[in-house]
C-alpha cells in the first residue's frame, strides 16, 4: 500500500511533536514480512522492483494502532553498524 511514513523517533529518543507535525515523511510503498521468524516492515521506492527501502527497515515490526486512514508500527531499527534503536512509525494511508 502507499503510504506516507514518519519516524518518531531518532536513535532511540522521541522526536518533539513540532518537529513530526512539520515532517512531511517519506512516500513509498509499506512491504511487510518475515525474515526468520521476525517480521519487518519496509518502506520502498513506489513500483521499485528491486525494492530498495527509503528509510531503515522496521524490525520486529508490532502493528500498534490502525485506524481507518493510519497505522502505527513499533520496532528496532538498525544502523549500518548494526546498534539498533526503539523506532515508531506513523503510517498514513494514500493508496493500494
């Protein structure tokens, strides 16, 4: 589905709402599955048959509220050097 997505949080510290309300996010297409017996969710450039993600991959992606026209997913995301970090994402809908 085609999403707008924002990170509420950096390297593990909630961002100030100012800042996320002043986010316009990243578009893309949310993909969720699994990787071993841990789901992920990861936001793609849209029709990228290569499926090369935006941002940092959710990982042990939680759906934690859904709502007719958003979501809010929970989980790890990790930096190239491999620290992972608490992230949500708020997930606004705009298409399928």
């Amino acid at each position: 589905m085609y999403s707008i997505v924002k990170r509420l949080y950096e390297k593990g510290i909630e961002r100030p709402c100012a800042d996320i309300s002043s986010d316009p996010g990243y578009i893309g297409e949310l993909i969720s599955g699994l990787v071993g017996p841990a789901r992920t969710a990861t936001l793609i450039w849209q029709d990228d048959e290569h499926r090369r993600p935006i941002i940092p991959q959710l990982e042990h992606a939680q759906l934690v509220l859904m709502r007719v026209d958003m979501m809010k997913f929970c989980g790890v995301e990790r930096e190239k050097g491999g620290a992972g970090y608490e992230q949500e994402w708020s997930v606004q809908i705009i298409g399928y």
